[in-house]
C-alpha cells in the first residue's frame, strides 16, 4: 500500500496530454484587455491554439502571426516581428500591449526578439505611433522547454514584471488565478467580495462568456487592465492559487517589492477553500463573513447526500493541469473515493517535492501511482494491458475516446472541455465549485449506472 | 480592375491586389485577386502551417498507420481531434497520434536516437500496426535530423514494418497549401509503385482528393462498387498505406479536391500514364456530371446512369423542398481552398442560394479563377482574408449564411450570422445525393433557427410580441410561398437517418462478368 511518484519509462508520446509552450502565453495574452499578442514563428503556432480556444469557449480570440516563411527560416525573421507590430498597430488603435511569443523555430535560429523590441521602441514607436501607449513585452516560450503550464507561467511573470510599479500601496491583494475558466473567476471573485476584499485579478476572464448583442457588438476578451497591472506592484500580498501557473509571477513580486507571496493551496474542495479563507484573512485581517459559513455548510449539506452513499471506495483516474490533479485528488479522498492513478503532462522536477505530492506519499493508504511526463498511453494502456480498473475519469476532452472506449464513466474538467456543452461557465473552485464538482460527478455515474443497467433501481428511493 | 480596398486594410496597400468585386460582364481576365503569396506578419489571417498540410490534411486521414510527429507535443496535439475524418476501422487514425517529445537537449545535441526510441517503442505498443508515416516539424528541420536514414535504418531491421517520411515543416510556404504539395510528391516518389496489388475488376480507380470528412468517401465508393469499379486507393480519407502504394496500377485517377491533391495525379500521368479525370461529389447535376464521365471512360454508362436515376428520384424531391426555401438567400462562401468553385455555383442553382462572397484561405489563383468564374456579379472575393476584413465584409454583405470554420464561425455568431462548418461539416456527410440534402437541411436548419431570429431583438428599445411561446422553422420559411409550393405533395423534407453512413460498411455489392469472360 503505497503512494509511487515516478516518469513515465517510454520516451515517445502516445496521445499528449498537453500542448507546449507558446499555447500557454497565448491564453495569458487573451485575458489583457487592449491586447493581442504576436506568436512568432510558424502560422499553425497561431491558428491551431486559436482554434482550442474557439472549440473550448465556442467563442473567438485575437492573436497574430509573424508568418515564418522559409527565408525567415534561413536568413533570421526578427524584420517579420517589426513588420508584424507596425501591421497590428496600424490597424488595431485600441491596442496598447503587444507580447512577442516566440516559439521552438524562433527559439532555434536565435532571433532576438529582445533586441527587435528595443529597437522598435527606440524607433517606430517613436516615429509612427509617438502619440499612443504601446507596450512591447517578449516571451520566451520554445516548445522544446516544459509545456503550456510552464508557458502561461513564464507569461504571467513576464507580464507582471514590465507593467508592476510600487508607487502608492494599498491593501488590494493579487489574485492570480492560473489557468482557470470563466466559471472559476467568477467564484473567487464572489468569495473576495464576501470577504470585502478587492484584488488585481490576473486575469479577469469572466468575460471570455460573452453574449450575441442585437447590434452585433459584443468580442470576447479578457479584461485586466494595464492599471491592474501596473497595481500589482503596490498590493498588500500576492495569492498565487496554483503552484505551476502563477508562482513565477508571485515570486517576481516577492523580490522586486517585498510583496509576500501566497502560494497555493489551489482552492479546490472543501478543505483547500478553507484553507484559501484563512489565508486570506490572516494577511487582510478582515473576518471570515456568517454568509460564507452559510455557503459552506450548504456545500457540506450537499457533499453528505453523495459521499459515503455513492462516492466512497470509487477508483479514479485523473489528468491534467497538475494543480488540478493535484486539487482534484485531495477532494476525491476528502469525498472517501479512490484516486489511483494521477497523471501530470510533463516533466517539471519539481512535482516530486511538492508538499501535496509528498503528503500523499505519507498518507495513501492503498496502490496511488502519479506518473510524470505522462501521455494518454500512461492510462489507456494500464485499461488494455495491465488490468487496471476504474469506475471514473476525470479530465478534459482529449480523452474520450479512453471513455468511450473502455466503457468508463469520465467527467470533463480542466482545458479543454469541448466535448461537453458549458463547462467554461462553472467552477471548480471554492465551495461552489465543490458542489458542481460532486453532484457531476455523482450524475456521471448515475448516468452510466443506467446506460449499464448496474443497480440503476437503487435510485428509485434516493 | 475592380479591386477592392477594405478601410480596414487601407494602411497594408497590397492587400487591395487580394480582393475584387466582380463587375458587370467582367471575367477573370478583368476580375482575378492575386493568391498564394507570402501571408502579411501581424494581420491576422486564418491561414495554417505546411506542417498542418501535410500532415494533418493529407496524412492524418490515412487509417491503418502511426502517424508520428519528429518534434515538441504541441505540433501533434494541436492538430489532433480537430477535424472529422472518419474510417471503417473504428477510427484509428482519430484516436491515435504520436509525438517523439523533442526536449532542449534533444535540440542541443540532435533527436535521431530519440526518433529510433520513438519508432520501435511506436510499434511495439500497437503491434497490430506495421505501417508508420513521420512527419517533420520546424523544430527538427531546423535542427537537421536526417528522418529517412533513421527510416531505412529500422525498415532493415524490422522488416515487417513500412515507414513513409514526410518533410514539411510549418514555416515551407505561406500556408498549409506547401505542405500539401509537398506530401503529394514524397508519397510517389517514396511509396508509389513498390507494392503489387491484386486486380479484381476490369475497372480500376484510384480515388484521389477526397478525406472522408464524416463519411464523403465511403458514398462515393458506395457508387463506384455499385458501378462494378474497383477501388484501388484512396488518397487518403478512409485510405489504407498499402493501397496507397499500389496506386500505379490504377487505369483512372479520380480527382475530387484538385487544390490539394492534383500533384500526385500529375505525377502519375507522367510516371505512369494514367489519365487524370477531375471530378465533382457536391451536388445533384455535378456529381451526375462525374458518374457519367466516369462511366464513359470505361464504357459502362448505362450502370452510372442506373444509379443516377434511382438516387435522384429518392433524393431531388428533398432537395427541392428546400430550395424553394432557399431562394435568395445570401451565403457569404469562405472555405478553406478548393469548395469555393465546387460549391459556388451548385448551391445557386441547386438550392437557389445567392453567392455574395467567396474567399480561400490558402487556394492559389487557379482557384480563384474557377470560383470568380462560377460567381455573379457583385461577388466579392477575397485571398487569404484576415479578421478585420472579413469583419468589414459581413457588415457590407449582410449574408443569412456563411459557411466557413469553426472559429471564423464563432466571429460571424457575434455579428449575428448563423454558420455551418465548411471544413468538418456538421451533419454530413455532404458528399452523393443524399449527402446534398443534408447540407440544403443544416442550410436551412441554420437560417431559419428560431433562436436566430431572436438575436435581432432589443428588448430594450423594441416592441416585442407577447402572443407567441414559439415559433417553427416553418412558420419564419413558408410565409411568402404560395400555396402551391406550401402545400405541394411531393416536394418534401429530409427523411434519412441521423447516421447515413454506417450501413455502407455492411452491404454487399452485385457482381459483373468480366470482360473477357463476356466476351467469349
């Protein structure tokens, strides 16, 4: 009985768990307001994370190519970058913030991108659009290097640290979220409201739902400003909620302004919530209100009608967002289930030292596996080959086919969901997300407990 | 010339060389965009990358094979389950792609031993699979790993397997179109020719152009084995890598998506004398046009023209009964490449749609030139179109409809214009007769969607009715149809299945006397 953390021992990928690098900018570019980002190099860089975004949200995002062609490929392309801000800005005259996202091509014929921004500041800023407030922010994203989590981290960071300035302090909080969904913002913002404590929130998203508008109007866009930005700098703390998707920025903050950072616990569950509350009250000194003891004992009323009577002894399967997984797998042992198997999409070192990681290698008492650098083999072929056996999978839509397959309930959760109608608009945090995340869970059995006709009549009575 | 200028545009000046409304009497010697040039850094166009071309349009389709990409994740997971290319063996080739995971180090010191890993580790997790295409990315071109020595290498020590290298990395041309070029000529010059297939019929095609996008492919072939015709290959939807080899043994190349799979036929005719026969699966006179053509060449009409008449008296009523609907109705026609010209002028006199504007995202002029060709005047036509203009082109067209992808549709949604899936479809298949119903049913499905209709309400500023707790898609379509038309007895709608493919797979087909045997 034990809790094993290891990589996975085949060096190929049988069906990625996720996409590299510059996806992870991509989606830190789209939560700015006055923003579209520019991916430098191949145009499917662009068009294909754009088309995730459009399958995920079943909304569209703005972000632009430099266009690698071939003789960029040769002879240097930093001339498509200038030729690509000159383009955008021309066009586009509310844009204030340009990322540069460079990509595993960039990275490779050594373009400076650097020093393409220096001199565009220097120069076509100056002449051509002297009267506008343009910023040029380069990100180093190669593909070869970690995965979209470590992407949207070194984005976050990088964002964080040209705009924040500590000019007049405040007790605002930041608050970044990660990597996280419309649904998801919305909660925390309804806790901080709660709590009566405002925060930058990096980044504001709940607009990515966006309506159709009789006049056709409505885009969606994320909606942190550049003052938000610019304010992170003067905050009271930093509240990184996820470990490996915000931590960079926190850190920045940490050393550059003496903001103390808050890292984690992701607040999912009940206890993460908890833990999360408390947090904030020990650096805001503002209480804990009756309205949030109230929400969570409708949560706990909720999470008690499914436990011991559905859930218990349940054998999961989860991948993803490590912080998801991670967040997950705490809740489904809180909820007396059994997560056996966690599967995280690449190959940071330090997942093996993650305080979370390592109180599950104390504490589990029957077979965990967490495997690293996993792929979807990692799962599918422990189903096929090995015997491993599940009542549930929990993880997003690429998948599906290991449900469909193999006959075994899954609940979308995470990026990207688009299999599933909606799923953007829900939480899966705080103790709203508890909720969704039990009664889903608890349906999606339901659901197959019928679709198997195995016991479906013990839900006559319930 | 009739260019146009889109203001949004007017700060890219050569943009105007893209895009012209036909005028009156003008033809393509007046009216003709420039195509397929470098894509303009930073305007945010649609296009993808020769990578993508080849590996995700052509290759990816290609069902009983590991399709295997030298480089970093995320080339291979963006690519995968995003299209609707389907195959009679359980999809394989949707659920299964591959990436050898370059990392930094790989980069630094070269990735051919992390490439041989890949291959053996490949085959042995699906030992059922002998057969292998490797795809390279940006990455490993750049770094220059030589993909076919490692190719051979394990070719001779597993002999049992077969692998076919593909090397189109993303940044090998301003779109995807090289990628498709590109893919073409490696897979004759590597593959065609070194397998003996087994003749069965006196007629022999290869089936080119065509990807089984829900199910084209398999009615098309429903009607070449009803015809007698054996299918050799097709290149490459629901396509099998040995057929693919034996395609030099073909007597006729059946050519559907010319943009991106004319290269190989041409290369075929040269290398092996085998004509190239162009032909058309979207639309009733079409694809009539097409089972004859192909009936002709081998002398047997009479069985094509046997299947036309029963397919287009089970089917035209339906079609008509939307036409009727249709009428008028503005489509603004943004695919990809080659739909443009298979679409445009079938759907005008098909289903009485009126073809307000075309585009291609990476078509090259000869596209434009048969598509501006099947246009009327006003028409505007646009290459390798980018947010803003097409944006500016909603606004000025005002279309009921437009067909194009899946994120270009979620923008045309906010301008409150109903979209149907160009590329995927969206209940296809759209290819045969009963497949051009379907799409006249999404068609009008899409335009007369009640929830639509509601889009266009303020409840703020408008007076909004307070009678009715519904509308039907009926009560928006038959207001101005006379009572001929609305209550005719034979026009009717759509009466197939959600599902019209799958019974393809279980049905048997007439056999026909050999020639010689005929003949003795």
């Amino acid at each position: 009985m034990s809790c094993e953390i290891k990589e996975k021992d085949r060096v190929g990928t049988v069906n990625p768990i996720f996409t590299c690098q510059p996806a992870g900018a991509q989606f830190v570019s789209i939560g700015i307001k006055d923003c579209i980002g520019i991916v430098h190099g191949g145009q499917g860089c662009v068009m294909f994370v754009r088309l995730i975004f459009s399958q995920h949200f079943k909304e569209s995002f703005e972000l632009a190519s430099s266009s690698l062609h071939e003789d960029g490929a040769v002879f240097g392309a930093c001339g498509r970058v200038e030729e690509a801000v000159d383009v955008l800005l021309s066009r586009y005259p509310d844009v204030k913030v340009v990322p540069i996202i460079t990509t595993c091509s960039t990275e490779i014929i050594g373009d400076d991108v650097d020093g393409v921004i220096k001199k565009l500041n220097e120069g076509l800023l100056k002449e051509k659009f002297a009267d506008r407030e343009v910023h040029l922010i380069a990100m180093h994203t190669p593909s070869f290097v970690g995965s979209m989590i470590s992407g949207y981290d070194v984005a976050v960071r990088d964002v964080v640290r040209h705009f924040a300035k500590r000019e007049n302090p405040n007790d605002k909080i930041n608050l970044l979220t990660g990597w996280v969904n419309p649904g998801d913002v919305k909660e925390l913002k309804h806790l901080l409201a709660e709590m009566d404590i405002e925060a930058n929130v990096l980044f504001e998203i709940e607009s990515f739902d966006s309506p159709v508008l009789p006049d056709g109007s409505a885009v969606s866009h994320g909606n942190t400003t550049i003052e938000d930005l610019v304010d992170t700098g003067n905050a009271l703390a930093t509240f990184a909620l996820n470990r490996y998707e915000g931590n960079k920025a926190a850190e920045f903050l940490q050393k550059k302004f003496e903001i103390p950072a808050v890292v984690g616990p992701t607040p999912i569950g009940i206890r993460n919530t908890d833990s999360f509350l408390q947090n904030l009250r020990k650096v805001t000194g503002k209480p804990i209100p009756q309205s949030l003891v109230r929400e969570r004992g409708v949560a706990l009323d909720a999470l008690a009608d499914l436990t011991h009577m559905f859930l218990a002894e349940k054998r999961v399967a989860i991948y993803g967002a490590p912080d998801l997984v991670i967040g997950l797998a705490e809740f489904c042992l809180d909820l007396e289930m059994k997560p056996v198997l966690l599967l995280l999409g690449d190959d940071n070192s330090k997942y093996p030292n993650d305080p979370r990681v390592v109180a599950l290698k104390e504490n589990v008492d029957y077979d965990m596996e967490i495997v690293m650098n996993a792929d979807f083999w990692e799962l599918e072929n422990r189903i096929k080959n090995e015997g491993l056996e599940l009542d549930l999978i929990l993880g997003h839509s690429k998948g599906r086919f290991i449900s469909i397959d193999y006959n075994i309930p899954m609940l979308r959760v995470g990026f990207p969901t688009y299999d599933r109608a909606g799923l953007y608009r829900y939480p899966t945090v705080g103790y709203g997300g508890a909720i969704w995340l039990a009664e889903q869970m608890a349906n999606t059995l339901f659901a197959d407990m019928e679709h198997k006709k195995n016991k479906e009549w013990l839900l006559n009575v319930w | 010339m009739p260019h146009h200028e889109f203001e949004s545009s007017k700060v890219i000046p050569e943009r105007k060389q893209h895009v012209v409304i036909k005028g009156k009497g003008e033809t393509i010697a007046d009216a003709l965009p420039q195509g397929y040039l470098n894509t303009i850094p930073g305007s945010i166009s649609e296009r993808g990358c020769a990578y993508c071309g080849a590996k995700h349009v052509i290759g990816s389709p290609m069902k009983d094979v590991i399709h295997i990409s030298h480089g970093p994740v995320g080339c291979t997971y963006d690519t995968w389950q995003t299209k609707r290319y389907i195959s009679d063996n359980d999809n394989f080739q949707l659920k299964y792609t591959y990436a050898t995971d370059v990392k930094e180090k790989h980069i630094v010191f070269g990735a051919e031993k992390l490439l041989k890993q890949n291959i053996i580790e490949a085959f042995k997790a699906f030992p059922q699979i002998k057969r292998m295409s490797i795809y390279q990315t940006c990455a490993t071109a750049l770094i220059g790993d030589d993909i076919n020595a490692i190719a051979e290498e394990v070719m001779e020590e597993m002999p049992e397997v077969d692998i076919f290298v593909c090397n189109s990395p993303g940044f090998a041309g301003p779109s995807q179109s090289g990628g498709h070029h590109k893919i073409n000529i490696a897979w004759i010059n590597q593959k065609v020719g070194n397998l003996e297939p087994e003749i069965t019929s006196d007629y022999v095609i290869n089936y080119v152009g065509e990807y089984n996008i829900q199910g084209d492919q398999e009615v098309m072939v429903d009607y070449f084995k009803r015809m007698g015709i054996q299918v050799l290959s097709t290149f490459t939807g629901n396509g099998s890598y040995d057929g693919l080899r034996a395609m030099h043994r073909a007597h006729l190349n059946v050519l559907e998506c010319a943009r991106s799979a004319e290269y190989i036929c041409n290369e075929l005719r040269v290398r092996y004398g085998i004509p190239r026969l162009d032909i058309d699966g979207f639309g009733f006179e079409p694809l009539a046009d097409s089972l004859r053509k192909i009936g002709m060449f081998f002398g047997i009409e009479e069985r094509a023209k046997a299947i036309i008449d029963v397919e287009v008296a089970r089917w035209k009523p339906e079609l008509d009964w939307y036409k009727e609907r249709l009428m008028g109705k503005k489509v603004c026609l943004w695919p990809g490449g080659s739909k443009l010209w298979h679409w445009a002028h079938v759907i005008e006199q098909e289903m009485g749609l009126k073809v307000v504007s075309v585009y291609t995202k990476f078509g090259h002029q000869g596209d434009m030139e048969k598509g501006i060709a099947r246009c009327g005047e006003g028409t505007l036509a646009i290459d390798d179109p980018n947010e803003l203009e097409g944006l500016e082109a909603l606004e000025m067209l005002k279309p009921d409809i437009i067909l194009t992808g899946k994120r270009p549709g979620e923008v045309a949604k906010k301008v409150r214009v109903p979209y149907l899936n160009a590329h995927a479809y969206h209940n296809g298949p759209y290819k045969g007769f009963e497949g051009w119903v379907r799409f006249a049913r999404d068609i009008y499905n899409a335009i007369y969607s009640p929830i639509h209709q509601l889009s266009g309400i303020d409840i703020s500023k408008d007076e909004v009715p307070t009678d009715s707790g519904f509308l039907t898609r009926q009560m928006l379509s038959d207001g101005n149809l006379s009572e001929e038309v609305r209550n005719s007895e034979t026009l009717r709608q759509y009466t197939g299945n959600y599902d019209s493919v799958s019974h393809l797979r279980e049905k048997e087909y007439p056999t026909f006397e050999p020639k010689a045997a005929a003949g003795a």
